[in-house]
C-alpha cells in the first residue's frame, strides 16, 4: 500500500501549484482499492516582497513548510506544478514530486497506480514498493470514502 497526496481544489482532479495548494488529498492505494485517508486545507499564502510570504499568523512564514508536514509518509506527490525548491525538499524526504496537466482526472492517476502496483512500469512505483516492503506500514484507518481502482489488464477490456 502506497500512500499518495495530490493537489487539488475538488478531489476530483490536480489542479493547483504544490507549494500555493490550499488542499491537499492523501490516499492509500493498493491493487484496486484507494481509500481516502486525509484532506487537509491551508490557509491562502500570499508574497510579502522578494523572497516571503505570509500564511498561518500573518507574518512570514515558509509556505511549504506545513504542507511537507502534511505529506510525510507519502510516496509522491501530484500536483499541476511544483517549484524547484520544492522539489528538492520533497525528494530529500523521500517523496517522488509528480507534475502532470492542470485538471487531470485524481481517479485515472490512481487507477495507474493500482496497476503499476501489480505490473509494474512506474519506476517511482517500483521503487516505494521496495522501500514499503522493508518496513511494516500501520492498517490504514477506515474511511469513508473508497474507490474501486483497476487491478488487472483484464479489467480494461
């Protein structure tokens, strides 16, 4: 099971820059199940001269900073852009950054992933499920969100 953020208004699809996303929506996915594990909202983070911004108490603060927070423990990260500062720091934490178009569908990224669960292709795919099977992950909490994904090349036909 491989935890995954995206960054999206609507939990329908990616569409906001990673580091200005006020959502982020976090889902455990294994071959054919994605459960909703968290969605957490930020406050709105605007530029304060050159090099800052404020957020959370108005002063200047690192947006990204909550947000990396937000995210530990995920595999990767999708999001319709994401900054090289970023970048870096989310691949520092071990977290794949994932920049893919503006409105792409949440519940197509997830069905790719479900499938190159079971048959591989993804290379960051690849990669988490070496790195989740040397250590024991905790039982996802029960939600109340679900989603049936594609588990095999059958169920495309």
């Amino acid at each position: 099971m491989l935890k995954i953020a995206f960054a999206s208004t609507d939990q329908q699809k990616v569409d906001l820059h990673f580091g200005g996303a006020e959502r982020l929506v976090v889902y455990d996915v294994s071959p054919g199940r994605a459960d909703l594990v968290g969605v957490q909202q930020f406050f709105k983070a605007e530029q304060v001269g050159e090099t800052g911004r404020t957020g959370m108490t108005g002063t200047i603060d690192d947006k990204v900073i909550p947000k990396l927070e937000f995210v530990d423990g995920c595999a990767a990260v999708y999001a319709a852009s994401i900054g090289s500062n970023s970048i870096r720091r989310l691949m520092l934490a071990g977290i794949q950054p994932i920049i893919v178009d503006e409105g792409h569908d949440i519940l197509d990224l997830l069905n790719e992933v479900s499938l190159a669960l079971v048959y591989g292709g993804l290379p960051w795919v690849d990669k988490a499920k070496k790195k989740a099977g040397a250590s024991t992950p905790p039982p996802a909490p029960q939600t109340t969100e679900s989603r049936k994904l594609v588990a095999s090349i059958e169920e495309l036909e």
